[in-house]
C-alpha cells in the first residue's frame, strides 16, 4: 500500500470574490499534489469554502439574497478561477452547507461534550459572552486586537480596519484555558507541527499570555445562518469549529456519506497550507478541538506570509493596488506564474508582487532560461544530425578533441552534477524550501548554457574530428532537458510536457517518479518533436502600459491623483528608492555627548537575525528575531521597513542593545 498524503488550503471564507491570495495558497497544494503523486504517494487534496456565519449573512441581505444563494455565487466563482489556472487536481472542493458536514459538526460537539478537559473540567459549558466582536475575523477582540480612535466609540479591528461590533449574549464556550499546558509541550517538542519556526514562536507567545475560553456559539436570533448546536434550536454552532472541521468531515469522519474516502487512511498525514493571519485558529483552537474530540493531531500545520505590492504594502482596494486575476491570465502564461509564485517568495516569508517583476522573472529564467537551453539544443540537432538524437559517447582517440572544445570526455562529472542537484531539489521541495529547490535547478541550466556557449557548436560543426565532441555537447544538453522536465513537472505541468514532447519522448511526464532518473537511458537514435518556442518573450513596454492604463483609469471609480501616482509607481517599479540618511544638522555642543560611564552602561551584542517581517498596518517597523546565544531567539521591532527587504536580511549579524528596556508597539513587546 503507498503512503498517503494529505494536503488542504483553508476553506476560502465566502464573503468575497477570488483574489491572488487564493490563488496561491492553491497552487502550492496544486504543485504538492503533483510533486507527491510523482513520487508514488495516495494523495488527497481539499480546498473549498467557508459558507456560514454573519457577514455573509449581512452582505447576503444586502443583495436581496439568501446566504445560500449568495455562498452559491461566491463558490461558483472560485471554481471558474481554479478551473481558468487549470487547478483541477483537488479529490473535493469541500462547503460547510453541505449536509453531510452538518451531520458531522454536530456529532463532533457531541463527542467534545463528551470528554474532560486535560485538567479534568467539562469541555463546553454554556455562559454569557460581552464583548466586542469582528464578523471577518470571527473572532472577539481584546484591547490589543482593536484600535479605538480619539472622540470614537466603536473599535476597528486592526486587520480588516472594520468596525467591531458589540456582542451582549448568551453563548456556549469551548474551555481553551485548560489546554495551555498541552499545547505548549505539544508544539515545542515537535518543530514540525506548526512551520516556518517564525509562525511557532508567535503561537507559543501567545498561549503563553494566557488563554481565555473561546465562544463557540451564537444565539440563533443574532445568526441564524450556522450549523445548530444539538439539542439546543436557540443557538448556532459558530465558526471555528464549524469551519476547521471540514478537514475531518470531508474524509469520513461523523457522517455516513463520505465515509468510503478513509478518515483513517488520509488523517494520520495531512498538511494545512495556511496564511500566516489565520495560523493561530489553525493550532491553537483546532488543536485544542481534535484533542478534545481525542483525535490526533495534523502532521504539520505550515501558515505562508502575504503577497505585498513593490513597496512593501498589503494588497488593498483602497491603495488600488490589487492584482487583477483577469488581466494576469490574459498577459502571462500559467506556468509562468506558477514558477513566479514559488520562485519569488520564500515560502513562510511574505513576498512582493508586481508585475514588473513577474516580467523580468518570466523573460530572465524561462524564455532566455529553460525555454532558451531547449530551443537552442533541439534545434541544433535539427541542424546538425537530421532531427534524430546523437550518441553522448566520446571515443578515447578522440579525448584530446573534446578537451580542447572544454568539453570532459568523461561524462561522470556532468551525471554527478545532476544526481546531486535531484537529491537537493528533492529534499527542499520536501521541506518546502521551493525557491531554493527552483534555484538549484537554473544553476544546472546556466552551467549547460555555458557548457554549449564554451563549446560552440557552431563552430565545432566545421570540423569533422570533433563530431563526436558535437554529439556530447547536445547529448548531455538534451538529457539534462529530460531530467529537468521531469523535476519541474510539478511546478510547470503544461511548459514540462511541451518540452518532453519535442525532445521525442511519449512517456506520461507526471508518472515518473524523480528519485528513479538514471543518467543515459535517452536512447540515441530517437526523433525529436517539432521544435516551437515554449516561453516566449514578454513585451514588457507593453504590458506595463497596460497596467498604468488599468491604474489611472480607476476600473471606473473615483481615484486621487496622489493615489495614481502612488499606484502606478508601485506596479511599475519604476521609481528608485532614494537612500535614506539620518543627519543630525545641529551644531556640536557638549550637550550632545555622554560621558564614559554611560556609554559603559550599554551592553552590545552581535546576533543574528533568524526571523525578519513586516507587521500588518505598519508601514515603518519590522519584526525580527535574533539569535543572540540565549534560550530563545530575542523579538526586537525596528523601524527598517522602508530602506530593507525583509527576506534579505535574515541570516545577517546585526549589534544588538541587549540591554535596552523592553517597550511596547503595535501590541507587540520589543
């Protein structure tokens, strides 16, 4: 029997239409379904929606439609999305109206009432709840989790910068409090359970501050669009442990109807593919629920960060710097931004997007790149061996020839190379490491880029001792092109197929498992395809013209010049960031020092940084955490974010105050 895997998005919540973020989290569950599958792997893929709760119930009002009507739009939607980006390797797109997930939400309150807390209290009790509460968030907020501004009296919350509203009823709670101690000891002695390490150390600072019991309810006259809780028609079970349950529901568990897919068989090695904003109700709370419901827990929960604009700011209707699905599909190839989403962003970091980037990726590393290294190699053996493969051998009265073009006549230097980049590849690909698993692959295609521009090919045609130093050359190029197809299968599906097909294989790419690739077994002799450029160049002066058109003209609403300006600078990365001084222009007085003995008050210390993010609404300060030989990495936030990239500076060594007192920003201590 193979081994299983797995893999689930979050369940999309209902409430607005696809946006890049979907997108991505999906194709990262799309390309591990792949890559797994290759590998011999049962795999199991979920993504869906989240359909319950009130503000779809509000927003459904709003529209003059019922919430079902309205949740039916929304998932639609998302489907014509995935189906456009050929997404289509998911077993269920799962939704929480379905009626097998009722059946087994309730039988699953059911079982949590069952038990004992850790500390031997009962796990839901029925209370009163005051409090002020976040529809989008669904989630009741504490002083540091809202903002209340000077001469308001209702709260925003901090993420969606919406108002809060005021919660004054009976509810049902699950007893969080009792499970500190065993989330603690869970989490910190499996550093697999909840990635990158950045995410586990904000979760366990959180259950170390104190766990409050969770609400889990709501009263059926304030929501009446839910799952209702057993036995009692005057409430609804509210969202957390009727969305985070769908990944149990939809494999079998607590209802008959699904139960054929194997709860058993898929539960016991599942990966969440999660945004980092949604990290702690998908550790905290669900682990909390499965041991409650004395389930086991995932394999690894692995919350990503966000798409940010070129400037370093989150993606916002109101800036007008949202990526346009439409327009993406219609000026780029999926593949091609496929390859940009894994490559350009350090999964677990958060990302920048723009499409001039997206551009340069596109033109750098597929069309002068791989789709360069396969249509200069294929057509050269059009040219100069008829269309049909040559033989990779170099006789040994002919070493001396193949030196002299720099080509090795031994051809193990080249197959260790690409044994050791597969085994690389293989194992960051597994530890979700896919830039770097990517980056170690186009060190292979620069190197037979090289290794075809050292040799000149066209030059070695001209003369008859070094045809078999000829055949070598575009031998080892185009087994280094199958190797390639069949690693980055997963990746680019379509691009990958294409190549393969041309160089004259006919095998099915994604049954090919990679650790099984065997330098040597292109037959010589074989008939290339027909050789068409795979990646083609993108007109980059006309794309981004396209997207200053797009900006300043609104979409038709009502846009400052200031905000165009803003826009057009940021999708267009036109603008150059101007270094930044801090200079102290007053004159030099003997007020401005210090003596000795302050100076010798200050402990400096050098660390380095192993954590490095933006934080949400924050336009000045990062967040980092140093390493500085003690039990625990420091946090230290910093106001950096306009002059450094996050992601570049983790790693660095930086002087620290070590001795500097601890001062709070943003609701986080530095």
């Amino acid at each position: 029997m193979n081994e299983t895997f797995y893999i689930t998005t979050p369940i999309y919540y209902a409430n607005n239409l696809p946006h890049l973020g979907h997108l991505y989290t999906t194709i990262i569950a799309d390309v591990l379904t792949k890559y797994k599958k290759q590998r011999g792997f049962d795999t199991y893929f979920l993504t869906g929606t989240d359909e319950h709760g009130v503000n779809i119930q509000r927003i459904a009002e709003k529209n003059n439609q019922t919430p079902k009507e309205y949740v039916d739009y929304i998932s639609g939607e998302l489907k014509k999305i995935f189906a456009q980006f050929n997404l289509d390797s998911y077993d269920i797109f799962m939704r929480t109206t379905e009626p097998f997930h009722y059946e087994a939400v309730q039988n699953l309150w059911r079982k949590i009432s069952e038990n004992k807390t850790p500390k031997g209290n009962e796990t839901i009790y029925k209370g009163f709840y005051e409090g002020w509460f976040c529809p989008n968030c669904a989630e009741f907020k504490t002083e540091t989790e809202y903002e209340l501004k000077e001469g308001e009296d209702v709260p925003l919350c901090l993420i969606h910068e919406r108002p809060l509203d005021k919660v004054s009823e009976e509810s049902y709670f699950f007893r969080l409090s009792d499970y500190d101690e065993f989330l603690l000891e869970t989490i910190g002695n499996n550093p697999n359970l909840v990635r990158p390490e950045s995410r586990q150390n904000e979760v366990l600072s959180f259950i170390r501050g104190g766990l409050q019991d969770l609400s889990i309810s709501r009263e059926k006259k304030s929501v009446s669009w839910g799952v209702p809780v057993p036995d009692d028609e005057n409430h609804v079970i509210y969202l957390w442990v009727d969305a985070l349950s769908n990944y149990i529901t939809a494999i079998g568990y607590g209802n008959e109807e699904r139960k054929n897919v194997g709860f058993e068989k898929y539960w016991q090695n599942v990966t969440h593919l999660v945004g980092k904003d949604i990290s702690r109700q998908h550790t905290v709370y669900w682990f909390s629920i499965l041991k409650a419901a004395k389930l086991e827990l995932p394999k690894t929960v692995f919350a990503h960060g966000l798409w940010l604009d070129v400037q370093g700011r989150k993606m916002s209707k109101t800036i007008g710097n949202v990526i346009d699905l439409q327009f993406l599909y219609s000026n780029f190839s999926i593949d091609a931004i496929r390859y940009f989403l894994l490559r350009d962003m350090v999964f677990g970091q958060d990302g920048k997007f723009g499409y001039e980037n997206l551009i340069d990726r596109t033109n750098a590393d597929l069309a002068s790149g791989l789709g360069n290294l396969s249509s200069r190699t294929l057509s050269m053996i059009n040219k100069y061996r008829d269309g049909l493969i040559p033989s990779g051998k170099i006789q040994e009265h002919n070493y001396l020839y193949g030196k002299r073009a720099g080509i090795n006549p031994d051809e193990q230097e080249l197959v260790s190379v690409l044994e050791h980049a597969r085994d690389e590849y293989l194992r960051k690909f597994d530890n979700f490491e896919f830039s770097l698993a990517l980056e170690t692959l186009w060190s292979v295609i620069a190197r037979i880029d090289k290794m075809i521009s050292d040799a000149k090919p066209w030059e070695l045609i001209k003369d008859e001792n070094q045809a078999e130093t000829l055949n070598a050359v575009l031998y080892r190029a185009t087994e280094t092109l199958r190797w390639l197809c069949v690693l980055l299968y997963p990746v680019m599906p379509k691009a990958t197929r294409e190549i393969y097909a041309q160089i004259g294989l006919s095998e099915d790419v994604s049954q090919i498992n990679p650790e099984n690739l065997t330098y040597g077994e292109l037959l010589p002799g074989t008939k290339i395809g027909e050789t068409q450029a795979v990646f083609p160049r993108v007109d980059k002066t006309k794309i981004m013209n396209e997207v200053n058109k797009e900006v300043v003209s609104g979409q038709g609403s009502v846009v400052s010049e200031e905000t165009k300006k803003q826009v057009i600078e940021s999708v267009s990365n036109t603008n150059t960031q101007a270094k930044s001084e801090i200079t102290d222009h007053r004159p030099p007085t003997p007020d401005h020092f210090i003596a000795i003995e302050d100076f010798l008050k200050v402990e400096l210390r050098v660390g380095e940084i192993k954590v490095a993010e933006r934080i949400p609404k924050a336009d000045k300060l990062l967040r980092f955490e140093i390493d500085l030989g003690e039990e625990k990495p420091r946090q230290i936030l910093a106001g950096l974010a306009e002059y450094y990239e996050p992601e570049k500076l983790i790693g660095r060594k930086v002087v620290v105050v070590a001795n500097l007192k601890p001062r709070k920003m943003r609701g986080l201590e530095s």
